[in-house]
C-alpha cells in the first residue's frame, strides 16, 4: 500500500463510526423445578438450601434412584413436556407485563430429550399389541400412539409456544445436550444484536425421567445412588430431575420504551464441540476454555471481571474435575463458584436455562446460591456453601454437555448502566 492509500485509509478509520451492537437484556424469567412451580418459590428453596431430590421407584422393573420430580406424586405422561412448557411461558409473559398475540417475538426454546417419553409409550404400544396396523389400515385402527407421532418429533414443543404466544416470527428448537438452554439463549441474543428481532423467548424444558433414560446413564454408570453432590470428594454422579426456564428477552431499546423491569444484561457467550469422545469430556479442557474466552471477548470483559460462576457441577466424576481445572486455571482465586444441582436435580437441556435464571437472581438481589450438597470439597475453590450476600455485578454460567458441547454466557447486572 502506497504512503498516500495508507493516509486515506487512516483518515476513513478515523471518522467512521462502528456499528453500535445492539444491547440485548432479559425483562422476564419463567422457571419450573424440582425446588418449585415458580422462579420465586424454587429461589427460595434454593438458598434456603432445600433439595427436590428424593429417592423413587416410577417403574417396577427398574431399581429406587433419587430423582428430581416436579410433583410430590410423579407424573408419568408424555404430554408433561408441553404442559411444564406452557407453564414457563405463561410465567414468563406475565413476569414481563406482555400479553399475547406477540406475533413479532421469536420463539428459541429447546430439549435434549423432546418427547422421548412418548417415543418410549409407542414403541411399548408395539412390542404388547399382537398385531401391528399396515399403513393401509382403517383409520379407525390406527387410532393409537402412532397416530401422534408427528406432535412428538423435537421441533413441535417449539411450535406449541409459537402458537401459545401467537407469535408468526421465527421459531428455533435448538438440541445440544446439557448445553441446549444457554444455546438457546444465545441464538436469542443473537438474532436481537443482529436486528433480526426485537424481543425473543427463549430457554429450555425437559422431561427426561424415562426407562430408556434412567437405564442409559446406569450402564454409563453415571447414575448417583443417594443424592447429588457437585463438586464433593464423595460424589457418586448425576440425579435426573425434570424443570424448564425461558427467558423475555428484548433489545434494550425496546425494554426502555415500555418501561420494563430489567433482570440483567446478556454480555456475551461462547459456543464451541471438543470433538473428542460421545460421553467423556476432553480430558485438559482445551475447547472449553475457548468457549469461555469467546465469551469474554464478546462481552467485553475479562476473567477478573467476573464475580460469580455458576458451574455446570453434575456431580460426575470427570465433568467436576475438569471444570474445576479450568476455572483454577482461567480465573482468580477469588471468583466465588457454585452450582445448583444438587438442590435441583440434573435437567439435561434445561440445566443452563435454571442456571441463568438463578444467577440473575443473585444480581438482581445480591445474594449467592449455596452449593447444596457440597460437604467435602475435592477442589481447591471458592465455593459458596452457604447462602451469603455479595456485591455482585457480572456472572458467568457454564453448560458442558456430553458428545463435548461447550456453552457459555456472561450476565451483567443492569445497574451500572444506568
């Protein structure tokens, strides 16, 4: 480049003006869990230290395992997915002060399991009747599971919330494991910061307890028998449990314009896949931490910037020991770390939605979750044991899921923006 291109090219940089990046902040939660049927009845279990986890047996032909049922009486029914759906969506508008139709919103909300239970009732259906319908039966004989399978395949959850809302945007049904919410939170911030939207739900639900699940994650042999314990010297694994959380998440103009109450502000995330192994995490953390670097350059933060992690924390052997790792290696000693799974239980896709929803709990009243369960700590952290008040202003929440699905996102407290 010549002496003269170079001086123009100067004098463009210096006068043109970069393309604001659309601020995007969450104006209503909606949460269902173990702990609770509302964000504000499973927050205060939560650091009141309270667990949903109890030992159940839902099934004669498998063994007791504790388990994170909503109910005290566990219902067993392929259409719970949609009903806890509904439940978070409707919890959610009326949090933020909307009312449908919405037919501008977005809808981004997701499963890692979808309708698996009623896959599991149709193909139980089969197996017991003696006499399998030909696709030229009678109508009248093809009234039966079968008759239902396009309701269940892993999109329809998404489109029941696009109709609940009367919303004829677009509709994204993300599926990435334990990652699946805070993926779905992130595709939502981004179709804001890009224009494409305005205002968007998202999150994620889950009702995974299932035979075929249980029975999985037992010949993986990452079931715990009594209880689960993140981070503990003593941890036995993962409890399944079943919840949901989504999110109103608009752009930060629009939330101004109708005067909404602010829980905090999306400054960034991090997506990335280890590509290393169907179950087991890379052992160093390496693609993790790229997720978590991703993320702070997004939100324009550092490590030492951060407050609070809540930690993705099964209680597995090897998720806990790699991410204490990684947060011993990447962040000061002093960030305070918990995670909330063993008041909860393990919801799958919808562990990262709960997540941020109590993390933006924990800005908006400046307290910490305890990590219940957390007795004897394995790792050299600064774990929050016991509930305790902070002066709070930028969380992190963390989502390892299995096949190596790495999501991250960073939440900042409204305040100091004003």
């Amino acid at each position: 480049m010549t002496p003269k291109a170079s001086k123009m090219l100067a004098l463009l940089l210096q006068n043109w003006d970069a393309p604001k990046l659309i601020q995007v902040v969450v104006t209503g939660i909606g949460l269902v869990s173990a702990l609770g049927e509302s964000l504000i009845s499973s927050w205060e279990s939560l650091i009141a230290a309270k667990s949903g986890i109890k030992l159940h047996q839902p099934w004669a032909e498998l063994q007791p395992y504790p388990l994170g049922f909503i109910n005290k009486q566990p219902q067993l029914q392929p259409a719970l997915l949609e009903m806890l759906t509904r439940l978070v969506v409707s919890e959610a508008l009326q949090d933020a002060k909307l009312f449908s139709p919405l037919p501008d919103c977005a809808v981004v909300i997701g499963s890692s399991r979808g309708y698996q239970a009623s896959w599991e009732n149709m193909a139980r259906y089969f197996y017991e009747r003696p006499q399998l319908p030909t696709p030229h039966s009678p109508l009248s004989t093809l009234h039966s599971p079968l008759s239902i399978w396009l309701d269940s395949l892993p999109h329809m959850n998404a489109i029941a919330a696009a109709r609940q809302i009367g919303s004829t945007g677009i509709v994204l049904a993300p599926m990435a494991a334990c990652a699946t919410g805070i993926w779905a939170i992130a595709q939502a911030a981004l179709l804001i910061q890009t224009g494409q939207c305005h205002r968007v739900i998202a999150g994620a639900v889950e009702a995974p307890i299932t035979p075929l699940t249980i029975t999985g994650f037992q010949q993986m042999g990452a079931l715990a028998k009594t209880g689960a314990y993140p981070f503990d010297l003593y941890r036995e694994g993962l409890v399944l449990a079943e919840g949901g959380a989504v999110f109103i998440l608009e752009s930060l103009e629009l939330a101004q314009q109708r005067n909404a109450n602010i829980y905090g502000e999306v400054l960034g995330f991090g997506l990335t896949a280890d590509a290393y192994h169907t179950n087991a995490p890379e052992p160093e953390g390496k693609v993790a931490k790229l997720a978590i670097k991703h993320c702070l350059q997004r939100g324009g933060i550092t490590a030492q910037d951060i407050d609070y992690i809540h930690a993705h924390g099964t209680g597995t052997i090897l998720n806990d020991r790699m991410e204490s790792f990684l947060i011993q290696e990447l962040f000061p000693s002093s960030v305070t770390v918990s995670s909330t799974k063993g008041a909860t239980g393990h919801t799958l896709g919808a562990s990262g939605a709960l997540g941020v929803a109590f993390s933006l709990m924990a800005l908006q009243k400046q307290v910490l979750p305890p990590c219940v369960g957390l007795e004897n700590p394995e790792f050299d952290l600064n774990f929050v044991t016991e509930v305790r008040d902070c002066e709070i202003e930028r969380v992190m929440c963390f989502s390892f899921g299995f096949g190596g699905q790495n999501a991250v996102v960073a939440l900042g407290n409204f305040r100091e923006k004003l």
